[in-house]
C-alpha cells in the first residue's frame, strides 16, 4: 500500500526492492573491513572476463570464493558454476544466490572431472597452487572446455609481489610474470592474449609495472593420447 508522503518518494521505491538480503562471509567481509577497493578490482576484473567470453555462453568458475564474481558472470554472459575448497565460502555463494542460472560445489577442481564448458575463468587462484601441480591444473582446464571454449585466468604479478600485504603473501607460492604466463598457457591455447591490470583499469601496457596479470586463451591445443608401441 502506497503511503501517503508528499516530501519523498523513498518509502514506495524501498518496498519494491523487496526483502532479499546477501550475506558476506569471513573472506569478503574481511576485505569490506580492511581493504573495501579490492573487491572493486576484483568485479572489474570478473566484468571484463564477462565481456570477453559473451552472452548466452555456460561458464564455470574455479576458485569461486564466496560467489560474488560467479554471480556476475551468471547475470552477464548467462549460466555459471562456481567451484571451490572452501566449503564454507561455497555455502555463502549457496545461500545467497539460487536462481536456475547460477550453481555451486564445493570440490577440489585438480581431482574432479567437468563437464565441458564455454568458458572457465579462475582469478586468485594459480598464485595458491603448488608449482608441480600447475601441468594437472592447465590439463584440467583444457579438459573442461568445450572445443572452442575460452578460459580467462587472473593472478597477481610477481613483480607486485615487494608491496603484497602480510596475509597475502602467507599464500602466495607460485608468482606470475607475464612472460611465464603466457608460455605456459601457449602450451594449452593457439591463441593467448595477456593484459595488466592497476586498480580496477584492465590495459595492455608494459607489464612489468602491472600490478595484476590477466590471460585470455582460446583455440585450445587438443592433446593426443600417447599410444603404446
């Protein structure tokens, strides 16, 4: 019922927002807290990879965190799938989000098999594997895309890496450059294009001074079975 308010409008545009409410869990609510501007960045950066993947596609996201990023690709590019170890985090994501387009497991991404998707993006992730699991890592990405499919992976450059906080280095084990990571993902992608990013602006600038690495690969290198002679 509409209130009868001759100095605002506010009352009847608060009702039509419903009752709907997220809820952040220890992660996100730590950087609201501490480091709010980094969760801008990291939407930047989850809306550029949308942009470059597209609408109507299925997509899936490794290292989901709480959801927020795979919520955006859900709303922009179409359906998506978050995955990640943190079992409490997948259940925030879970909670707050339950639309048909959007989805959650909490699983170990190295040892579980995927369907095959449009597009796989993972930001903040690689930075945390160890350096001899990074061949299975690559392998299951490229296992998990559909023939044509395009993968989009986000990580802090290593040359960033003096002015990282105390928390973020405690997990920071395998650091990026962008020549690395473009040999790497060249290995698994015909195509591989490297951009930096500083603060919430994605560029294709001199690298070094870039403080965040962003790869889109795509045309992946189908990988032949080695057949016993």
């Amino acid at each position: 019922m509409k209130r009868n308010n001759l100095r605002s409008k506010w009352l009847d545009v608060k009702d039509l927002h419903g009752d709907h409410q997220v809820r952040f869990g220890q992660h996100l609510s730590y950087q609201f807290q501490n480091s709010p501007r980094r969760i801008l960045y990291m939407m930047s950066y989850y809306k550029f990879a949308s942009k470059m993947i597209g609408k109507g596609k299925k997509v899936l996201d490794v290292g989901c965190g709480e959801g927020l990023g795979t919520w955006l690709l859900a709303c922009e590019c179409g359906w998506a799938k978050g995955v990640d170890l943190d079992c409490d985090a997948v259940e925030i994501g879970k909670n707050n989000w339950k639309d048909q387009n959007i989805s959650f497991a909490c699983s170990d991404f190295l040892s579980t098999r995927q369907q095959p998707f449009d597009a796989v993006v993972s930001f903040d992730v690689v930075e945390h594997i160890n350096p001899d699991n990074m061949d299975c890592f690559w392998q299951k990405i490229s296992k998990s895309l559909a023939r044509y499919g395009s993968v989009v992976i986000g990580t802090p450059n290593i040359t960033a890496a003096q002015y990282a906080s105390r928390i973020a280095k405690a997990g920071h084990v395998n650091l990026y450059s962008g020549e690395r990571l473009e040999n790497e993902m060249r290995q698994y992608f015909k195509h591989v294009f490297i951009f930096g990013a500083n603060d919430e602006v994605v560029h294709t600038g001199f690298l070094p001074m870039a403080h965040y690495l962003i790869g889109v690969g795509c045309g992946k290198i189908i990988q032949e079975k080695k057949v016993n002679q």
